[in-house]
C-alpha cells in the first residue's frame, strides 16, 4: 500500500472532528481542552496551612489570616505575605487588604488578601 494514500482518509478525520467541535459551540481558535483549575485551597494548606482560603473562584481569591495565631506561632504575619506571593504566582493579583475585628478574645482582627485574575 501507498504511503501516500491513507493521507486522505487522515484529513477527512482531522476535519470532521473540526466540524464536531464547531457545532459543540467551540470556535476554530479556542482549545479542545480547557485548561483544568489549580486548587489554589490546597496549594495554600500544603505549603502555609494558618493561612485559609476564604473564597476561590477562576478570577477571584481571598485569603484570611487570624492576626493571633501568627502573633503566637511566629510572632510575624510574614507567612501571610508568603501566601499572597504563592497567589501571585498562578496569575492572580492583589487588590486590596482588609482586617476586621477589634484584636480582642472574642473578636479577634482577621486580615484578609483580596485577589483577583483577568
């Protein structure tokens, strides 16, 4: 058999599955596969775990972080900077800081890292 000849029968297969996806809604320049989420929660238990991801979504994540067990465990909120840094690096940035509480027992002062991605 021809080498030449299964050519054909190659490009028909690359155009009919071309056609597949463009009827699934896919235009001719996206990607067949969608790149998969990065489980930004669980990088953050893995390499800081007193710092929490409060919320995460593909364009928007928000770190929270109790001002006393740093106080207590380092005596320095520079693991919660670290995380921030770790954020940054899958794309997201920062956008604002926030504390809330009052720095007592009962209401301690929580700081927050809001960030978010294009």
């Amino acid at each position: 058999m021809n080498k030449w000849a299964v050519l054909p029968a190659i490009t028909l297969v690359i155009l009919t599955i071309n056609l597949l996806n463009l009827s699934e809604g896919q235009s001719p320049t996206s990607p067949l596969i969608k790149p998969a989420s990065i489980d930004i929660r669980g990088v953050i238990q893995l390499k800081i775990p007193l710092v929490e991801v409060e919320y995460q979504s593909d364009s928007l994540v928000v770190l929270k972080a109790d001002e006393d067990t740093f106080l207590t465990t380092n005596g320095t909120l520079t693991p919660f900077w670290n995380a921030v840094d770790i954020v940054k690096h899958y794309g997201y940035s920062l956008d604002e800081i926030t504390t809330s509480g009052m720095g007592s027992q009962g209401n301690p002062t929580r700081f927050y890292a809001v960030m978010s991605k294009p």
